[in-house]
C-alpha cells in the first residue's frame, strides 16, 4: 500500500484538528460533561472512523478496508479495557469530576505520540528483520496468557516506577489548585496531583501500548492503517469513558476475552511467520508452505464472536451476583480505589 507524504500530513493534521477541536469546545470551560454531550462526541467519533474507512474502500480496495476494521474493532476494544485503570487512578487520586476530561485528552495525546513512535519502530523492524514476526506472536501469546490469568490493572497501578520515582524527586501537595499543574509556596515550586495523574496515566499507556500495537501488526502489516486505526480508537475514548465508566467494571469477562483474541492474534502472526520463514535454522531457511494461514474474514469474525460472547456472559455473571446479594464488581473496585486513595 503505497502512502504518499502528503496524505500522511494530511491525516496527522487533521488528528490534530480534532484534538484541538476538542479541547477548544468542550475543555474552554472545565464542566462535568453530560450524558447528552458525551453521546454526540461519541458518535461524531465514531462517524469520522466510519468515514476514513469509506475511503480506505474506494481508494484502497475492500481487502484493506476490512483489514482496517479489524484492526480498529482491536484497538477499540483494548483501550475500553484501559478505560478501567483511569477509572481506578482518578478514583485513588480523587480526581475533581470537572477536572477529569482534560487529564484525558492529555493521556490520549500522549498515546497518540507513543504508539506513533513504536509504530514507526515495529514498521522499520518488520521491513528489515522478518524473524520480528515471531517475537510479536510470543509476545501477544504471553500477553493474552497474562489477560486472562493476572488482573494488569492492578499490577500497573501498584508497580508503576515513573510514579514512585516522582514522588521521591519532587514535593507534590495534596490538593489541586483547578486545573494548574503546579503551585509555588514558600519560596518553593510544588506539583499538584494534577501533573502526577497526567503523568501516571502516559507511563501506564506507554504499558499498554506493548500488547495493542503488536496486536494490530497481527491483522495488517501496512504502518498507514495501523496508525489510523489506533488513532481513530483513541479519538473517542474521552466519551466512552463518561458514558460507559459505570459499566466497565461490570465487563467480568473482559479481559477474558481480550485474552482469547490476543492469544488468536499472536497465533495467526506465528503461521504467518512459518509460511515466510527465512530462519537458516528452521527448514535450511525456506519458507513451510504446507503451514495454515488465518485470512482476515476468519480473523474479524473471531472477534466480533469473541467480543460479542464476553458481553453475553458478562452481563449474565452480574445479574447472578445481584440475584444471589453479592457486591457488583463496580462496588467492589470503588471500595479498592477508595482505600488505595486513603493510603
């Protein structure tokens, strides 16, 4: 897919233009953003996604274009999963409400950067060095392993180093100052918890970023629609998370299934891998022709199916729990997050 610069410019200008868009119109004035408002960011997001992948249709081909999907449908999934641990750190932080939309626009800019820059490296890795493949598919099997067996937002949360370490170097106060990222007091400049959620939020999407890019490199090698779709799953999450922060931690299966999907993924990278192979010690370095490969409608209906069955199970799971007078999970995280503040 052959991407000239300037649509490149283009495409990252007009991400700018949406972010900027965003922050002139709704951060102007720090206000708890409603239902109503959330929604039509919502879909607005989601109308601009819809739109690029209508031109990735008519000027790319089909193939490319539902090559896309999947890996924004991925994307999309994994950051809702992430949604989680901001719901936790401004929780344990007790970010103001009014506050909380521009601490994550920062966060989404931030990744937005980030996985631009190990985009660009896993593209120059993958052009050079086919064996990359192998090491992407390992990792998102151990990553899915992990998805399922370990809770990563705890583990993030309460082993964050970036964290410990600013704590240690800078004085940090223990009220905000509205939306002001640090204060002077007594001849001395302190951080508020403003700076430090910001910065705890981009050292944790740095983390995420080890199991969503390689996960989308899985479903298409080209960098162009591997950095639209993350960028464009990214877009809306400011929304999502006013609209559907109450529901996440109803999600039980959640990581489950992300688990399963990145499992798949990291499997489909491996046989493509052996269908490739230039590995002197595997086959005298010829390519195992006779190995399966996972074409992308097998590998989009994997998803939605997977997805679409976690939902499913985890809706039924909370209606059990609330049947049977257990805790919902959304209960049980509140009461966590309010002692992690605590302490």
């Amino acid at each position: 897919m052959y991407v000239p610069t300037w649509v490149w410019l283009a495409t990252v200008g007009g991400l700018g233009v949406l972010l900027a868009l965003d922050l002139v119109i709704v951060d102007r004035k720090p206000h708890k953003v409603g239902m109503a408002e959330a929604a039509r960011w919502a879909v607005f997001y989601l109308a601009c996604a819809a739109a690029f992948e209508l031109g990735v249709w008519l000027f790319a081909g089909g193939d490319l274009a539902v090559k896309y999907f999947a890996g924004y449908l991925t994307e999309y999934s994994l950051s809702v999963d992430n949604l989680f641990i901001f719901v936790v750190i401004m929780a344990a932080f007790r970010m103001p409400v009014v506050q909380q939309h521009r601490v994550l626009l920062v966060g989404i800019a931030l990744a937005l950067v980030m996985r631009g820059l190990f985009i660009a490296a896993g593209a120059a890795l993958i052009s050079h060095f086919s064996w990359v493949f192998y090491l992407f598919g390992a990792l998102l099997v151990y990553l899915g392993w992990r998805q399922i067996h370990r809770r990563k937002q705890d583990m993030v949360f309460q082993n964050n180093i970036v964290l410990r370490a600013l704590r240690k170097l800078v004085p940090v106060t223990d009220e905000y100052d509205g939306s002001r990222l640090t204060v002077k007091r007594r001849g001395k400049r302190w951080l508020t918890p403003m700076i430090v959620v910001m910065i705890t939020i981009g050292s944790v999407d740095m983390v995420f970023a080890l199991d969503s890019i390689p996960a989308i490199f899985g479903l298409t090698r080209e960098p162009f629609l591997v950095f639209t779709a993350s960028a464009f799953a990214l877009m809306g999450l400011r929304q999502v998370y006013v609209l559907i922060g109450g529901l996440l931690t109803r999600l039980v299966y959640l990581s489950i299934g992300l688990g399963v999907i990145l499992g798949f993924i990291g499997v489909t990278l491996v046989l493509d891998a052996l269908n490739e192979n230039s590995l002197p010690f595997l086959n005298d370095g010829r390519p195992l022709d006779s190995v399966p490969t996972v074409g992308i409608g097998l590998s989009l209906g994997m998803i939605v199916g997977v997805l679409l069955a976690t939902i499913v199970a985890s809706a039924l799971r909370t209606r059990m729990r609330r049947r049977g007078g257990q805790p919902t999970p959304d209960e049980a995280v509140s009461s966590r997050a309010g002692s992690r503040g605590r302490a």
